[in-house]
C-alpha cells in the first residue's frame, strides 16, 4: 500500500483510518493529476511572462536578528540550534 510507503519516508504513525482516509484523498489527487495530464495543450499561452503585480521586490537589510533568536528554544552566540536532519 502506498501510503504505508509514505508514512514509512515520512517517520508517522498511522492508524487504519487515517491510512484510509489518506488513501481516498491520494487516489483524488492522483486522478485529478490524469484528467490535467490528459488535457491537450498547444500553443497556448502560458503565465511564464507575468510578474509580480502586487508589489516591487525589494532588498533590505534586517537588523534585528535578536528578536528572531530570542524566540526559539536553543541558542547560542545570537544564532539558532536546530535539530540535525539528514
């Protein structure tokens, strides 16, 4: 079954019903995934052009990283611990 294949890569503990709830909403997504595949594209065109109209992207400079490192659980030296992951 896929989603014990997922939950397994994913490191969770699932009971039956959320493996069969999980399962229903996979086998949705996939579906509509093969009617979009289906679908036959030409030389329509795409949104690749557009750009952000919403605002300009900026860059600035953050300067209070102590607000940010005083929120979480392990710091050290003003900068952040975090779990190790692979």
């Amino acid at each position: 079954m896929e989603i014990d294949r997922i939950a397994k890569i994913a490191r969770i503990r699932l009971t039956d019903e959320e493996k069969k709830h999980l399962e229903t909403q996979l086998n949705r997504i996939l579906e509509w995934a093969k009617q979009i595949e289906s679908m036959k594209l030409g030389d329509e065109e795409y949104f690749t052009d557009k750009t952000n109209v919403f605002r300009d992207d900026k860059i600035e400079q953050f300067s209070d990283s102590e607000s940010i490192v005083k929120n979480f659980p392990k710091a050290s030296k003003g900068k952040v611990i975090v779990p190790r992951s692979l």
